[in-house]
C-alpha cells in the first residue's frame, strides 16, 4: 500500500467531522498537519542516509504514530466542551484536571506501537533488540509533549487512575456517533499511513486500559521501564545512547512539529548554502591589507611576516579540503596559532562542506558555537558584514542568520505568510494576538535558520539536557549540521568522555560534521583529521615570549606593588625615548574579587598625578554590566585609539581569553592551567605589529590567607599539573614556537587522568538508570553555585528609557509579547549574577521593581557600570517597617 504524503485532506463517506484540537481546527486534521510535518523532518534529517534501511522504514512509522496519537485525549467530551468555551473566562474547565488529555494519550500510544510492532513481528523476537524500547519511549514522548520528561521510577507513579477511569467512561458511555467518528478519524489516518490494513476498533483499546490483572494496558506500561532499563544496562560504555538519541530525536519533532501546525508556521523549504565562494575574496583582501581578523585596520609598522604565514594556512586548507573524503572523516580540525584568522577559516570549511553536501541534495544547518556571549556579536557581525557585501539576505524569513545567545533580541523580521491565512480565518485571534508573537518566539527558538551563531551553554544544553521540552524542540537540527567549536578548551574536561561519545555517534550514524578551531587543541576528539599542518605554523610564530614566575607564591598585595612599579618605570622608559611601544597592559586574575582589588589599587595610585601617568585604566570582569563590556572592548579595538598611542592599564578575569580580539603589549597573569595561560598570550601581539615581542608574565597569586586564587575556581589535578610541566622547562623564559609542544603534553596527561571523568560517569550511570531527569540536571558548563542572583545596574540614561518602555508596553499587554521580550533582553545588558554572600552584602542598596520582578543597583553605586563596593560599604542602612 503507497503510504505518499499529499497536501490536501482528504475526506471519507462524507463525514461532517466534528471534534477538534484547536479552536479553529479539527482534531483530524492536526493529527495529520503533525505527521506531515514529521515526515518532512525525518526525511530530511534521518532519511537522507537511510532510505533502504528496514530499521529507518520501522522508525519511520513510529513517528507517525506518535504525531497521530499524540492528542487522542483531546476526543473526550471534558476537553471538546473546554476548547468550545476557552474564551470565557469564568468556563468551570478552564483549569480543570478533566480535559488533560497527555496520559490517555500515551497509553494509547503505547497501545498502537506494541499493536504495529506485533504486526510485523519485531517486538517478541530476541534480535529485536532496537525496538523493545519503543512503545515506552513513545509513551514518555506523548505523555511529556506539553512538560518535562522525568525520571522512569517517578513516571511510574506520576498517573492518575481516577482521571483516567472518569475519561475512559466519558467517551465509552458516551454518544454512539461520537465512538463512530473515533474510530473513522483513527481507521482512515490508520490505512492512509500504512500502520495497518485491518481495522481496529477503538472500543478494544478501552475495554484494555485500566481492567484488574496483568494483562492491562496501565500495568504493562508501569513495568515497561523495567525492560528499558534492563536493555540500557547491558552495555556499560554508553554505546546505548543510539536508543537515548532516538528517545530525543522523536520528542524533539513532535514537540516542533505540533507548534507548527498549531500556529500554522509554514516549513521552511531546503535551501542550498551560502557559496564559500563568497568567502574566499573578502579573506584575500584583508591578507592584502594587513591582517584576516576584520576589527583591526591599517597598524602601522605590521610584521609582513604575520601576513603571509596567513596567506600560506588559507592555500594550504583550500588544497586539503579539495583532497578530503567527507564520507570517511567528520571530525576536522584548525589547530592554528592566535590572531591568525580561525573564525573566518572555519566559516570557510563549513561552507566548502555543505556545498559539496548541497550536490547530494542534503541541506545542513551550519552552528557556529562560541564559549562567551562577549564573543558572539563580534563574530556575528562578521559573517553578516560579508553576506550583505555580496547581496545576500540574511534574515532569518529568508532561512537566514541567527544570533542566539540570552542577550540577543529576537528578530523583528519573523513574519510568515502562513499566519496570515490563520489569522484572517479565526475567529478567536487576531494580528495582535499572543499566538502571532509566540510563533514568531518559537521559529527563533527553533533554530529556523541558515547559520546559527551561539554560545556553548545553548548548543550542549540541546545535545544534552534530555526531556527538557523548552530546549529539547530545537534537537533535530542537529542531525545533518556541521558544528563549529571555537576555543573548545573552555569546556570543563570533566564531560569530554560523554560528549566525544556522543558526538562520534551522531557523527557515524546521523550526518553530523565538527569542526573544532583552537590555538589549544584539547583531547576531545583525538582523532580529528587536521585540515592544515599546525606544527609547521605555530614553529614560524615568534610574537610572545613568556617569563614563568611562578615558581614561589606572590602575595596579591607584592603583586600589585610589583605590577605598578613595572607600569611606572616602562612610562619613565617612555619619556625618555626607549621602549617605546608597551603602552597596552593586560591584568588577568582567577577572581572577580582579585580583579576588582586590583583594578581599585591601579586605578589610585596610576591616576595620582604625582605619578604623571597620561593613560586610563580599566576594568573587565562578569561584574561589569553586559553592555559596558562591549563597549569598552570595541574603544581597545578602535584603530582610532591605536593610531593614537593610547595607553591602557586593563584589569581583567578570564573572559578575555577566548575570542576576544584584543592586542596588548604586556599580560600579567594569574596562575592557570596551560590551555588558559596559551589563550591569554593570544592578546599579546596578536597582529604581530611591534618591532618588539609581546610579553606575558606568569605569577602564583595568593590572598589575605595565603591560598593562591588558581584553587578557587580549577581543578586541583589541572594546577598541578601546569606546575608540574612548566618547572620541567630549562629555562623561564618561553618562546612562542614553543607552546604547541608544552599544550600538547598537557592535553596528553590530561586526557589519562581519570578525575577529569567524574561528570562523565555520573551521567552514564544515570542514564542507565533512566533517570532522565537527573541526567540533565547533572549537565551544567556554568557551575550554578556561582550564578546564584540577578540583579540590574542603573549607570546610564537608557537603562531608565528600557524601563519606562517595558511599563508602557505592559499596560497594553502582557509579557510574552515580542516587543517587551526584546526590551527585556536590551535589559538583561545590564544584568549581572553575583554570588549568595555579595547580594546579601548588598541587599539593603537595592531598589526592587515588584511588577518587573527585578531588583536594581541605583546609579549612584554602579557607575561607571559596575558594582561600587566601595560606595555601598559606606551606604547607610536603610530599615523598612
């Protein structure tokens, strides 16, 4: 029997069909609104590389079965009564238990799937071990499609009976042509998709539900897990995680798939990739000018050396990509000094990769995925600067770019042509409605684009937080894509194992390319093929040298002293014409604490004008607002300040590590593991644009108490063996061409250390558990301990402006509508997360907003844009009766 899709619906013994899932659609043509929509998704994303494959055909309609009983519940005479009466308010079942429809829903499915499976004899069969799991699977899908799922133990006895019981009579006892119509939405749908010839009567399936014994839909279900578990169980290395993939690959696109048709959101059709072609000319022009890295112009006196070593990586990648087999190897890697052009190289590949897959009609997403939201828009604009050179649109209606990160506001160009026609054809919305503005939340969630441009927090949440229905829609956009990693060093070591595992698995068996750019090339994929000759590049480099100091520990009050009188003499050096070019200095501490007490030293003793000091000083931490940060790393980038010889003292933490396109003449650094001192150095001469090397200096930083600031915040094994390694070099003084060398016996030994897998096996173990639940929970890149409240700063007239907008929005709407979404998110640029002990310090200095629900730090103690501990510390108490 053909099972082809069609457009249109079709219509059967002239059946005036009556029930409904929305309240201006029918049930029966959601239901097949839904499985469409799925069976496009699944051909697209899974298909591609599995069309003659039995266990693909098998998936396949297990998928339909899942969009077609998804809301099975909604046939009941308690929920057809709530969607006829949904816009009154005073409706009795507005809020009432009586027409959840979720649970019956899943029995159901877990009813058909069994039922189609024992058709074609592929559930009783010992080497059927792939689908045993299925109708259970399929019933946490359907049960969790409106929530979260949890873990299995908690789902066995998170049911209702009652509620079940009082539903299965309702329909049972109900109207004769009521059961009629059922059973004829459900025998068409049925026969149409080829799940089965024969009829079944949806009588059967009650009378089964909820009957004393074991043989009860109810009771087999709740022991289901059992055998999920056993299945799971029985491979100890997480090679199961093919059946964890198709439990959120199934949950991802019914949840996708039932918003779209819901909200009628047209799919977007395939599209081929931006040319690298496009590429290629603009990367040749800033070669020719000066420097690959867009944001810094016209350096006088730069190093033509930087340029060519440039010039040679672009050749050489064009020839190995032209060479590459892309069915063998989708793992590679730019293992590539700093500053040498990595962010658009990588575009480069990404785009030269699916170009070639376009050719195959396969249409991957390209992410672009970065540790640091500082980091983002810098790298978004130069991708949408290149597009919009060659005429090409770039918004997100026309499949385009997306900016996806907490502070990105959602585009305003997310109209669909689609919900015009619903919208016109309601009669309960209108354009102004919730449901225009949630669709166009959701498309920008969804990851409805080209190029998504985002942080590791929101990628590895979508790989790894299972279940969690706000997340877990956007999954299948994983499958067929090709994944950047910028500076993946910045993920704690401690979930390597579980994301090389499952990476490699999404990689062999669903299309998934990676492409991972660093400076420091970590052991997470050990076997990516190397795409350009590292060694040869990195032995050419020689911009930096690097002074260990860390050898005995320094008091951070010797430490300030010793830093300020080296700023002091290198400025007597200066007026007296030698030395000339350290005129940009870089402090970078393990602790905002740290930063912030010598930020305030700095900031005293340099601008005494008894010093004659004629440069500024700056602070960079997570303490300074969001929108500050920005500005002020673009006024250290401006050409116009370099050109001028600007001097600078910047005092920073650990965010100007990755991406941060920043060049200073000298760093001093707090003691760090190797991959984060190699990271910090890349701010040093970065252009190669001094006739003398940058420096770094590495000191053992210590507080009040003596303990070095380094055990705050890494890992004990990973300072150790930084130690450890760079006491074995024969001399302190450490040249550029020679950190490949050092970062590569790091990354050895921390690959062998078996601490560093802690996370790791916590995951697996709760995966075999099926507990689903904690094994999200117990994937976090932020370590929330340390990101406990939010709270606003109030340095400048606009934050007032956004304030006042989002009140006057919220007068005439409430809050999901777009338009104070995106004022909210120009707010969240002032937003800052400080510890439990810090906002208690400070509480009383706060000025809470109750109809924001947001508490703000007043101008007077965050100017300049960050917290003025100094200024709150002398604030008087202020007591509220």
């Amino acid at each position: 029997m053909s099972t082809s899709l069609n457009n249109g619906k079709s219509e059967c013994k002239n059946i005036a069909y009556t029930i409904k899932s929305h309240p201006s659609k029918l049930l029966k043509d959601h239901l097949e609104g839904v499985l469409q929509i799925c069976d496009f998704f699944t051909n697209n994303y899974y298909g591609v590389y599995f069309q003659n494959n039995e266990e693909y055909s098998i998936l396949k309609k297990i998928t339909y079965i899942i969009a077609l009983c998804h809301d099975f519940g909604k046939i009941t005479p308690y929920f057809q009564e709530y969607i006829q009466n949904i816009i009154d308010e005073k409706s009795t079942l507005k809020n009432s238990k009586y027409k959840n429809h979720s649970l019956i829903s899943a029995y159901f499915t877990y009813y058909v799937v069994s039922k189609y499976l024992k058709s074609i004899n592929k559930l009783d069969e010992v080497d059927n071990e792939n689908f045993k799991n299925l109708p259970y699977f399929s019933y946490l899908i359907v049960k969790r499609h409106h929530g979260n799922i949890k873990n299995a133990k908690e789902e066995r006895v998170l049911v209702d009976d009652d509620l079940i019981n009082l539903q299965k009579d309702s329909i049972v006892n109900g109207k004769k042509e009521y059961v009629e119509e059922i059973n004829l939405i459900y025998n068409e749908l049925f026969k149409k998709y080829g799940i089965f010839e024969d009829e079944i009567d949806i009588l059967e399936f009650f009378g089964n539900l909820m009957v004393p014994g074991t043989k009860s839909i109810n009771y087999i279900v709740k022991k289901s897990y059992k055998t999920c578990k056993k299945s799971i169980d029985k491979n100890t290395d997480f090679a199961n995680s093919e059946d964890i993939e198709q439990l959120q690959y199934m949950y991802s696109i019914l949840l996708t798939a039932d918003k779209m048709d819901a909200g009628n959101i047209n799919l977007q059709k395939n599209s081929p990739m931006y040319s690298k072609e496009l590429i290629e000319p603009y990367i040749q022009s800033l070669n020719q000018k000066n420097t690959i890295e867009p944001n810094v112009k016209n350096i006088k006196n730069i190093n033509k050396n930087i340029n060519d070593i440039r010039n040679d990586i672009f050749n050489d990648l064009k020839n190995r990509l032209n060479n590459i087999n892309l069915k063998e190897n989708h793992v590679l890697s730019l293992n590539l000094p700093t500053g040498t052009g990595k962010t658009l190289l990588s575009y480069y590949t990404a785009f030269h990769i699916a170009n070639e897959l376009n050719k195959k009609n396969i249409f991957p997403k390209i992410i672009y995925s970065l540790p640091f939201t500082t980091v983002i828009d810098q790298n978004y604009e130069v991708l949408e600067k290149l597009l919009h050179m060659n005429n090409e649109n770039t918004s997100i209606h026309n499949n385009g770019l997306i900016k996806y990160h907490s502070l990105a506001e959602i585009p305003d160009n997310l109209e669909n042509e689609a919900e015009e026609e619903f919208y016109n054809n309601s009669n309960i919305c209108d354009k102004n409605s919730k449901y225009l503005d949630y669709n166009i939340k959701f498309s920008y969630d969804n990851w409805q684009g080209k190029v998504i441009v985002t942080t590791f927090v929101q990628l590895f949440n979508t790989f790894f937080k299972l279940g969690l229905n706000k997340i877990n829609h956007r999954y299948y956009n994983l499958r067929n894509s090709i994944i950047i990693l910028d500076e993946i060093q910045a993920i704690n070591p401690s979930y390597y194992k579980i994301i090389n595992k499952y990476l490699n698995m999404l990689c062999e068996k669903y299309g998934i390319y990676i492409i991972l750019a660093t400076a420091t090339m970590t052991p997470l994929f050990d076997d990516s093929m190397e795409l350009v000759s590292s060694k040869k590049y990195f032995e050419k480099l020689n911009r930096i040298t690097l002074y260990n100091k860390s050898k005995e520990e320094i008091n951070i009050e010797d430490f300030k002293e010793l830093v300020l009188n080296d700023i002091l003499d290198n400025e007597n050096n200066n007026t007296n014409n030698t030395n000339k070019s350290k005129d940009k200095f870089l402090i970078v501490m393990n602790t905002v604490n740290s930063a912030r007490q010598v930020y305030e030293f700095m900031s005293n003793k340099l601008l005494d004008k008894n010093n004659n000091y004629d440069g500024e000083v700056i602070y960079l931490s997570t303490e300074v607002a969001p929108k500050k940060r920005m500005e002020i790393i673009d006024k250290i980038k401006d050409k116009e300040n370099r050109n001028k010889n600007r001097k600078y003292v910047v005092v920073s933490t650990q965010l100007v590590e990755a991406g941060v396109d920043i060049d200073m003449d000298v760093i001093y650094r707090d003691f760090a593991p190797i991959d984060s001192i190699t990271q910090t150095s890349g701010r040093a001469n970065r252009n190669g644009a001094n006739d003398e090397k940058g420096i770094i200096y590495i000191y053992k930083v210590t507080n009040e108490k003596d303990k070095c600031y380094s055990k705050f915040i890494y890992p004990a094994w990973c300072i150790q063996l930084t130690k450890d390694i760079l006491n074995k070099q024969k001399n302190r003084e450490i040249s550029e061409n020679e950190f490949q060398v050092i970062n590569e016996t790091y990354q050895h030994e921390l690959h062998g250390n078996r601490i560093s897998y802690i996370d790791s096996n916590k995951m697996e173990e709760n995966l075999k558990e099926l507990n689903i639940k904690s094994f999200r929970d117990s994937f976090n890149l932020i370590d929330n301990n340390y990101r406990i409240y939010d709270i606003y700063l109030n340095y400048d007239n606009e934050f007032n402006e956004i304030i006042g907008e989002i009140e006057k929005e919220l007068l005439k709407s409430k809050k999901n509508n777009i338009k104070i979404k995106n004022l909210f998110k120009k707010l969240n640029k002032y937003k800052i997360s400080i510890s439990k002990d810090k906002y208690y310090n400070i509480k009383d200095n706060l000025k809470e907003l109750s109809n924001l629900e947001i508490e703000i730090v007043n101008k007077e103690y965050c100017e300049g844009g960050y917290l003025r501990y100094d200024r709150i510390e002398d604030a008087p108490i202020q007591i509220f009766y």
